[in-house]
C-alpha cells in the first residue's frame, strides 16, 4: 500500500502497486509486466489508466523521438532530448535526496526548465508545488508552510520573494532567462536581476545550485520508483482565491494525465500535428493542463513565451504559425485592439480555446474575423484538473455557452440550496462534475474535501443553466447571488445589461449588505475614456432593461479597472469588502 502523509493523501512509495519502470539504454524507460503498458501500443496514448504524469512526455519521445517539442527563443528541445533532459533531472533530484512523496516548489514562468523540472519531480516521485511568480512573499512563505516544501526550484529573477522561507528550505535550484536571451541582452538582464534582488549575484554552495549545470553534471542514475497514478499525488496548486480564502487543491498523477488524455479526444486524437503557442502561465492549473499536460498527450510542438505582451505574442505566432491557441478574454481583447491597428497573418491558427473568465460574443467574433480561426469558449475549475467543458471544435460556434462536457465527465444541475436534486433544462442550479480528473482534495483540509466532494461528485459553486442540446451556461458563482427581498439576482444578468449601456468600458456587481430587504444590489463601473458620468441616465437605462429587483440601487464610478487576478477575472470579494455605500433613497427604487 502507498504511504499516507499527514494529510491522509496517498503520497508514492517504493513499496506501491503500480507500473514498475524500468530504465532503458537510451535513458526512456517502459513497464514491468505488472499493468499493460498502454502508451506504448497507439500512435497517441489510449487511454489514461495506470501512466504516470511523466508519463506523456515518455510516451512522444517514443513514439516521435525526433519531433520539435519545445522552442524558446533561439533554443529548441526534441522529444527525445527533452525526456533525456528530465531523466537526467530526476536523478540529479534524487542525488541531493527527493524522496517518493517529498513536496518540490516550482516558482517559475514560461520557461523550458519548468517543463523538464515538474516531470523530473514526478519521475523522482515527488510531489510539485506550484507558487506563482505573481505572489507576494508572504504568500509564497505560507504555502510553503501548508506543503512542507524542503526543496525549490525558482527564477533568478525571483529569488527574493524566497527570502521568508530560507530558513526552511533544504535545497534551492535557480534558473536565469539569461542563459537563453542574445549575447547582447544579457547584461540587461543582470542588471534587472540586480534591480529586483538587490546583488550582482546570487549564493552558489551547499544549498544553492543552478539547475542547469547540476543537470548536465549529475554523475547519478535516475533510479525507477513506483508510483500509482490512480492514489499518489502528483501536483499542489491553490485555488484563485476570487471568492475567499485559497486553498492548496491536490491532484493525482491520473487526475493531470485523465484530463490531457480527454483534451486529446476532443480534437478527435489529433497526434504530432499541432504547434501550440504557451504563454498562459504554466503555473496555473489552465496553462499546466493545457499545455505542459495536453500538449505532450497531442505531441504537439510548444513555442513558449514567459508572459504576455502583445507584440511579442502576435510576431511569434507569425514567426512560428501556431496551429492551436489557449487564452484568456483579456488576451484576445488586447490582440484584438493591436490587430485593429497593425493586421497581422495569423491564418495558421486552427482553434482557440478561451477559458478563465466569460468570453463575450464580440470579443470572440472579432479575433475570428483577424485570425479565420474557430473561437470556443471552455471552462474548468483548478479542483478538476481544471478542465470539464469544452465548446465543439468541429461545429459552428455557440457563444455564450461553455460547451459540453470532455469524454468521461458527468455534468449535472442541482438545487443550489445543497441539496442534489436534479433540475431540468433551462432552470438555473449548481452545476457539479463527476470524472477522472476530479482531484484527489485540499492538502490537509480533510473537512474542506468532505465538503467540496460528495459521493464522488465535486460541488463547483457555479451557477448554471443547460439547454436541451446539452450546452451549458454558466449564470454566476453560487456565492455572488444576490437576494433582494426575497428575489434571485444573478450578477451577470445586470452586468450583460450596464455592459451595453452608452459610455461603459467595465462593470461588476455584488450584493451589499440591507437591514430591509437583506441584500440590494451594487453596480460597480469603469467608464470609457471621454465619457460622462451620468447616474441619471444609468439608472433609466436599467429600468428600461431590467425587473425592478435587478435594479442596481446603487452606482459607484471606478477611476481605476476592476480589481482582477492574472486571468483577467474579476475579484467580487474585493469589491464586497469594500466600505458600504449609503444608499440613494429614490421613490419607486425598493424590490
């Protein structure tokens, strides 16, 4: 049986039932006898069962040795060197003592070593820890608490938001986009470092390495350990944390490979075809299961970029014609502004996939109209791996809706007041998911488990809808429904609304607080630029729009944009945190 953490999550042991891999002459390894090895009989795996994470990139460096896998600026990895490079990386981890189950930190963007570390972690039997680039250094040292993370691998860029939880790290690893920029952009480089982390350089001893060269110096050999995909534990990341507090979901090796694997069916297995452009962050569980996870499962080359600036996106998409495209609304919107402007050939795209944040028909009926590409809307949440619905790829697009659920995926819309019973078409409930990604819990919050997964099925929190073609809508989030008086108030029925209004560029609504009819409702909004605050104007639009107890009772003007994460979406608990407005007492406002 595997061994149990504190936590009650199976975490691998040598000990464990499972695939027993064994290394070959080549540094790739195949399965004992003990499970039918299924990656190695199909051009694309065939099913998800019994291979490990690491598993997908194993089987293309297989099956396509000799495919490009991954390019980065001027640097390019086949399959093969890619796998070499992680086996050698695994076996560097397990030198300086990264045992089965033992939790690693990744504080890494886009970058080839994040690829080659988190598999050489699950090839050592570890667990990977996502912390992202984006969070403060408090946050970083407190889930470095929550994990019991002995051992990171980081940016040089970033080693200062390390500076909390040195004392408790064992081993710390650094990776430089230096090394993979032109001999002329180096010293600018250094001198960002420099600016950021306050030295020239960085320590270089017992416990601080640079993983680069440990790699191609590492005299050990990958040792196999065993793993069952089904129970260990392969990845941590926390929630977004948009409604409360984050929590660190845990996913299992079979959870990450189920959902690439039914990411591969949706594009009716396409195999070694696609070139993909990666510049959703990796660490995010859209960016990591998309195109770390789906990529390898499609054999598709990645052209990685470590974050998001338009020019550079558009010129690489020209330069490299990608084929498929994973993005967020507020990537397409800044594209779509910057194509306006400068057209640019983007005819090689196939697909785009949005997810993230509702994509407005506009948004995506313009990128289509610059690319030729077909846009759908997906929709996923980080405790399922994240992925459970996905627009058709080969049918006609229908905006709005988040599409249909991936092969093997159970979707069903319930009473949102907890119960479980089913409600029929176009009656708005909450919408659960029952599948092999489903995660395997929150790290130590077994009461938080319970409460997220009952019988197996995962409570999401979301509010939807689902037509008689089987499409879902997604309505709101569970807690974001407002009570006026007894009325259900979905917030984005009253944003579609003031998002049309003359003059608006952004808007959000919440519920406040109301001693009379427990909550009314609060409209946020951002102007566009030369427009004129008229309150007046807003509330007369929204009577002729909307029932009165979906009136916004109040109108509070933003100077600056939304609160929003990385993704682009917005973050109602910062806005219903903030201080209560006093309410305009106007004749004939009250629900």
């Amino acid at each position: 049986m595997s061994e149990t953490s504190p936590t009650g999550i199976a975490s691998p042991a040598i000990s464990t039932p499972g695939a027993v891999l064994h290394p070959t002459a080549s540094g790739a390894d195949v399965a004992s006898p003990v499970h039918v090895d299924r990656v190695s009989t199909a051009t694309a795996i065939e099913h998800y069962e019994g291979v490990p994470a690491y598993g997908l990139i194993r089987h293309a460096a297989d099956v396509i040795p000799h495919r490009m896998a991954v390019i980065y600026g001027e640097k390019s990895w086949t399959y093969e060197e890619l796998n070499f490079d992680i086996v050698r990386c695994a076996a560097m981890f397990q030198a300086y003592g990264v045992a089965p189950g033992d939790r690693v930190g990744i504080l890494l963007p886009n970058v080839p070593e994040f690829i080659i570390a988190v598999n050489a972690i699950w090839r050592a039997g570890g667990i990977a820890v996502a912390l992202s680039p984006l969070s403060a250094a408090n946050e970083i040292d407190k889930l470095v608490d929550q994990t019991g993370c002995k051992v990171i691998v980081t940016l040089d860029m970033l080693a200062h938001l390390l500076a909390p939880s040195h004392a408790k790290l064992e081993h710390t690893f650094y990776v430089s986009i230096r090394e993979h920029l032109p001999a002329f952009k180096q010293l600018g480089y250094l001198w960002m470092r420099q600016q950021r982390v306050g030295t020239w350089s960085l320590p270089s001893d017992n416990s601080h390495h640079w993983l680069q060269e440990e790699i191609s110096t590492t005299l050990r050999e990958w040792k196999p350990v065993s793993i069952n995909p089904k129970t260990d534990a392969a990845y941590i990341l926390p929630t977004g944390g948009t409604t409360g507090e984050s929590k660190p979901v845990t996913l299992s090796h079979e959870n990450m490979v189920a959902n690439a694997w039914q990411q591969l069916m949706w594009t009716q297995r396409r195999f070694a075809e696609d070139t993909m452009l990666a510049v959703l962050p990796f660490f995010h569980s859209y960016g990591v299961s998309a195109m770390v996870m789906g990529g390898a499962a499609m054999g598709a080359t990645l052209v990685l970029h470590h974050r998001f600036n338009v020019r550079q996106v558009i010129a690489l998409m020209v330069e490299h014609r990608p084929t498929v495209l994973h993005a967020v609304p507020a990537m397409l919107v800044a594209m779509n502004e910057r194509l306006d402007n400068y057209p640019a050939d983007l005819s090689s795209l196939k697909w785009v996939i949005s997810g993230g944040a509702p994509l407005e028909a506009e948004i995506a009926e313009k990128f289509s109209h610059h690319s030729n590409a077909l846009v759908v809307e997906g929709f996923g949440l980080s405790e399922a791996s994240p992925v459970t619905h996905v627009g058709n790829l080969f049918d006609e697009p229908c905006y709005g809706t988040i599409g249909l659920p991936l092969p093997e995926t159970q979707c069903r819309i319930v009473d949102n007041k907890g119960g479980m019973e089913d409600l029929g078409c176009g009656v708005v409930g909450e919408m659960i998911v029952r599948g092999p990604q489903v995660m395997l819990g929150y790290w130590n919050d077994p009461e938080g488990t319970h409460e997220a997964i009952r019988d197996g099925w995962l409570m999401t929190g979301d509010l939807a809808t689902r037509d008689e073609s089987g499409r879902y809508t997604i309505v709101g989030r569970k807690k974001d429904l407002i009570i006026t008086s007894g009325f259900n108030v979905y917030p984005v029925e009253v944003e579609t609304v003031l998002q049309s209004a003359p003059g608006v560029a952004e808007v959000a609504v919440v519920g406040q607080p109301d001693p009379q009819r427990g909550e009314i409702v609060k409209a946020f909004l951002v102007m566009q630029p030369g427009a004129t605050w008229d309150e007046d104007a807003l509330r007369a639009y929204c009577r002729e729009h909307l029932s009165k107890h979906k009136q916004p009772q109040i109108y509070e003007r933003c100077v600056d944009e939304l609160p929003k994460n990385f993704l682009g979406k917005i973050i109602r608990r910062k806005l219903r945190e903030s201080e209560p407005t006093p309410t305009r007492d106007l004749p004939g406002e009250t629900a």
